[in-house]
C-alpha cells in the first residue's frame, strides 16, 4: 500500500485519470507504465523506474 499526502488539486487530477471502478494501486501502476515509455521515448530511463517494476 501506498500512503501519499494528497491535496484536493491532486485528487482532482486523479479524479480525471482514473478510469472507472479502477483500484488506487492499478492506477498508480498505470500511470508508472506510462511514465516509463515516456523515459524510453525521449531516452531518459532510469534504473530506479525499471526496479520498481
């Protein structure tokens, strides 16, 4: 599990991420994917990124 400090602005953000019914941990892995292809596309991967996975 993961604990955050999350302000309104930041659970809007999230609001607006997240697809339907999905858990709090698939959208965290979602949007770690996503930043992970980002690295890779514009060659900025970091080992700490391919770790967590």
């Amino acid at each position: 599990m993961t604990f955050l400090s999350i302000t309104d602005e930041t659970n809007d953000a999230l609001k607006l991420l997240r697809h339907k019914s999905e858990t709090d941990d698939a959208l965290i892995k979602r949007i770690v994917e996503l930043a992970r292809c980002y690295m890779v596309l514009f060659g900025m991967e970091d080992e700490n990124i391919n770790a967590q996975a």
